[in-house]
C-alpha cells in the first residue's frame, strides 16, 4: 500500500466551501457582524448540526443574534429565479475535466420536502404528491446527477412548482448541464417521467434514454384479457418489445420495451417481472439493461446525504427553502470533489477512490468544529437551581 506524504485539515475544507459559496452565490456583508464568512459559518454549523438558524446562533457565542442574520439574508439573496441559477454554478464550481471530455450517464429524478404549512404568496409554491409524512403537500426539487464512479457530482437543480411540466422540468437541467459543458450520454430516469410529452420532448432533443415500465390496463383476470403495458408484465420469459402510449390530447409516443424476467434467491426463489421503457441506445442483453438502470438508485443516496446535511426549518419562504437545499448539494459535491482531487490514491489508468478515509458525515463534523472554534460553543446554561457538585 502506497504510503500517504500529506495530509488536509479541516480549516482547508472549511475555506475551501467558503470560497465556493462566496465566489458564485456572491452575497454581501451586512453589517460589521454579519459579514459574508461568518453567515457561511453559520450556515455550514447548522446544516452540520441539522437545526435551525436560530438555534445555531444560540449555540455559538460570538455568532450575531438570529434576527440578524435573516435580516441579513433578506437583504442580500436575490430573487428565486436569481438565486437558482447561483445555486446552479456553486454546483459546478469543483467539476473537474473529465466529465467534460467525453459524454456521461445522467439520472434526473424529483425530491419531495414534506411541508404540513400555507403557502407564502402563491398556492403554486406547495407540490402535490402521493401520501408521505403524514402529508400530500410538498417543496419539490428536481435534480441532475453524473453517474460515474468517483465523479457523481449533482450538477442541476431546479425549484418545482404546482403544474410545472415535467418535460420543462428536465430542459432545464440539461441546460444547466449543457452550461458546465456536461453532455447526456443517456438519461436515467424515474417512472413518474413516464409520459407522452417527456418522452416526445427526448426523442425531438436526440436524448437517449431509460426508465421503468408502469404496470397500466386491464388485469389478466378481466373477460377480455390484459391490456397496455400490463401484458409486458405478465411474460413468463424475457424479451424484447414495442409499445405506444397515447394522452388524452391524442398525442402518442413510441418506445422500445425489455422484458427481464430476474430470480429472487437460489435455487429456486420466486422470480419477478422487470419492465422498462427505452428510446436511443442499444442494448447488448436484458442484463446490462437490468445493470444499467441499477445505477440510478445512485441519485436516492446523494437524497440521503441531502437529509443528512439540510438545515431545518418552519419558514414558509420558498427562497430560504431553496438556499438550505443548495448549501446541503454544494456541501455535498465539495465531499465529493475531496475524495477525487486530495484523498484519492494513485492507481493505473484511474484514481483509486476510498471513501473510508472521509465520510460526509465526517466532513460535516470538521465544519462544525471549525464553526466551533472561530465562534465559540456556548457549553452552559442559566438555571434557578444549583448545579450538584
């Protein structure tokens, strides 16, 4: 095992994101206090911590009071429209250059914030959904993320509102892809895309593209047999096919099917029915299909580490909402940038990437304790009663 000759501290990690963050988000300082990195430090604390700005500042000694820090927030973040496309070239800022040499896999997929509130202005800013926490209201994001070990950077977002179309939804972020020069080999995407005008939309773009088959028409038991997509369903063996799918506008669109019939256990598990929708590639057999799709569920993790990294709040603005969402998917391609540019090892013909040697929860608790250190940790509390010594 090759020996390491140097070593990052987490004051390095910490400027670095600063740096970032400061460089396109570019807010202003507002006040001697509330000065640019100090907010950032605060910011990073309490996405750390998951909580609130409020409860940040009470936990840091010379951090500003919490009113300050909205104010200044309120006076310096630009509009909506404004602050995702900031929030969109934070998220670009570290990519390196090899995503940009050659064309790369792409999973899109939508992540739903329960919210049990009001709206603030609009009644579009609340998502509809099916029933999740308690609540079919949500904040709803959609993101874009390079599926290519070592470099599974999120590189699009985008603030989804009631009855945004979801083929606008996805030229968007191959938009912003297309801005940091990252192209779409193929698209991975997730079954609720699956639709008339998505798939129209992909296939006058010249975007390949696979998702999963919904399980639609009458059921095998039904007088006049199955119909739709569920016959796909119903096929004992594996195979190739073709289907039509047509709106209530009349509109059709036209896919390629494959059929992966997959074994549950051994020797002799129960097997189950694969099904997906397919336009542009060509695939060798039902296996790389089955593989290929497999690395979507890549997008689920980078939700994990988004959960992992969100600052919590009550607010009903959708503006501080996106920001805590941006923070949390830049603090997360910064991790991922680490392990590619400083912690990976030297390896023939590719960097050898051990993610042991830092986790995300790792570096946040590196941000926190430089948080920490900079603004002091009130460890005390005021109380009636003596302490027992």
């Amino acid at each position: 095992m090759r020996r390491c000759q140097y070593s990052i501290r987490s004051h390095v990690v910490h400027d670095h994101a600063v740096a970032l963050c400061q460089k396109h988000l570019r807010l202003k300082d507002h006040g001697p206090k509330c000065t640019v990195p100090t907010i950032l430090t605060i910011l990073f604390y309490a996405a750390s911590r998951l909580t609130s700005l409020a409860a940040a500042c009470f936990q840091l000694v010379f951090a500003p009071s919490a009113q300050a820090v909205d104010n200044a927030l309120a006076a310096t973040l630009p509009a909506l429209a404004e602050l995702q496309r900031r929030l969109h070239r934070a998220l670009q800022g570290d990519l390196p250059k090899a995503l940009r040499r050659r064309r790369q896999p792409l999973a899109i997929d939508l992540v739903l914030l329960p919210y049990h509130g009001q709206p603030l202005d609009d009644p579009r800013e609340i998502y509809r959904g099916q029933a999740k926490s308690g609540t079919t209201h949500f904040h709803a994001y959609a993101t874009a993320y390079v599926m290519r070990k070592g470099l599974r950077f999120t590189v699009g977002l985008v603030y989804v509102r009631k009855g945004d179309a979801l083929d606008d939804v996805i030229k968007e972020l191959l938009h912003q892809a297309a801005k940091a020069s990252v192209r779409p080999r193929y698209l991975l995407l997730d079954r609720g895309f699956y639709s008339v005008a998505v798939i129209r939309y992909l296939q006058r773009a010249r975007v390949p593209f696979l998702m999963p088959l919904p399980c639609k028409g009458r059921k095998a038991d039904h007088p006049e047999g199955p119909s739709s997509t569920r016959i796909f369903h119903l096929r004992q063996k594996s195979g190739w096919g073709e289907h039509t799918l047509k709106n209530k506008q009349g509109a059709t669109a036209t896919v390629r099917v494959c059929v992966k019939r997959k074994q549950k256990g051994r020797p002799k598990g129960k097997a189950t029915t694969l099904v997906y929708a397919f336009w542009g590639i060509t695939p060798s057999s039902y296996q790389w299909v089955y593989q290929t799709y497999r690395k979507r569920f890549g997008i689920e993790t980078t939700y994990r580490q988004l959960q992992q990294a969100r600052i919590r709040t009550s607010t009903r603005d959708p503006l501080l909402r996106l920001l805590y969402v941006g923070i949390a998917l830049i603090l997360r391609n910064v991790w991922v940038w680490l392990h590619w540019e400083v912690l990976s090892g030297k390896r023939r013909g590719y960097r050898r990437i051990e993610l042991e040697r830092l986790t995300f929860q790792g570096m946040l608790v590196w941000l926190q304790h430089v948080a920490e250190e900079l603004l002091g940790f009130f460890d005390a509390r005021f109380t009636e009663r003596p302490a027992p010594t």
